[in-house]
C-alpha cells in the first residue's frame, strides 16, 4: 500500500499568522522576566513604572509600522512580526503584575470581585480599538499607526513620570518588592492585558 504525500501548500501571510511571532516571544520571555523580577528583588522596578515600560513598547509596535506603510507596492511581512513581538514585551510587563496589584490594592472582603473586575479594562480597551479601528485609511496608514502609537507612547510616559505620586498614594503595593510575587506566575499567566493590533 503506497501512501500518497500531501502536496505542501504555501500558508498566506497574513496579520493573523504573524501573530504567531507574539507567542513565540510570549513562551521564551517569560521565564526570563520571571528570573528577573526574582533575581532584582527590593531592586525591581514599582508597579507603575512597569505599567509605565509596558505601554511604551505597546505604543512602538504601531509608530513601526509607519514604515513600511510609506513605502509603496507590499511591504516585508517580518515588519508584521516585529510589530506583533514587540506588542507582546508590552503585554509581559503588564499583565501578571496587574493581576497581582489587584489582589493587594482590593479590600480583604472584595479580592475575589476585584478579579473578577480585572479583564473589564481589557475588555473595555477592545471596545475603543474597535470604533478607532474604523478611522483607518490605506491612503493615510501612516498618519494613523503615527497617532495610535504616539498616544501610546505618550500615556506610557505620562505613567513613568507619575510612577513616584502613584506609589505615594498606594503605599507598598506598588513597590518593586511588593510586585516580586507576581513573577512566579509571569511564566503561567496567559491574560493579556494589552490589547493586541490587527493592522487591516
């Protein structure tokens, strides 16, 4: 009995197969983030500053992608993985330390609905991305990944140079040290808090 060999077919690439990119880097960060926070201790970088860090390279990812949108004819799809990978840096810093600051900044008897809260932003986040989403242009791509990005990017700064009224105000919960157990469940923690762009 022979066996008849499939014929290989090319996969399109496409924004959903780049997105492949995001987990990759996604499984191999990880780990690392988590020996860094750990190996860092008192050392680590507070909360919002790494709430700071993360929306920055979630902002980049868009300002990239202005150049291969001047650029006429088709564009390199490894600018679509770079995109994907450089948002999901984002996502690591956020999400498995927004899930642990919400269990310490929630009163004792409202830490299970405070979780529950947590995705809301998320959720909230893919709402706006879908109205904004409808002013993209082919003609004027550019200018919108520039405005999408840069208001990323700003935000992030904005965050950064608030980080030390923010822990005044939230006390040892937002502290590098206080942020330490967050990074034994940065490697398991599959939540994204960032939400993720599908460049049309």
């Amino acid at each position: 009995m022979r066996l008849l060999r499939p014929r290989a077919r090319r996969t399109p690439r496409t924004p959903p197969t780049s997105a492949v990119a995001g987990s990759f880097v996604l499984i191999v960060l990880r780990p690392l983030f988590a020996v860094l926070w750990v190996r860092a201790g008192p050392r680590a970088p507070s909360v919002p500053v790494k709430f700071g860090l993360g929306l920055v390279p979630a902002g980049l990812s868009y300002v990239m992608l202005v150049v291969p949108a001047v650029q006429p004819g088709k564009c390199n799809p490894l600018w679509l993985f770079g995109g994907f990978a450089v948002i999901t840096v984002g996502e690591i810093l956020l999400s498995p330390v927004g899930l642990s600051v919400t269990t310490q900044l929630a009163p004792a008897a409202f830490v299970t609905q405070m979780m529950g809260l947590w995705p809301a932003p998320n959720a909230a986040a893919q709402g706006i991305s879908a109205q904004v989403v409808q002013l993209y242009d082919r003609a004027h791509a550019a200018g919108y990944f520039a405005a999408v990005g840069g208001a990323g990017v700003l935000v992030g700064l904005l965050l950064l140079a608030g980080a030390p009224l923010i822990r005044r105000h939230t006390g040892d919960a937002a502290s590098g040290e206080a942020s330490e157990d967050a990074a034994a469940g940065v490697a398991a923690s599959g939540d994204g808090a960032a939400p993720r762009h599908r460049p049309p």
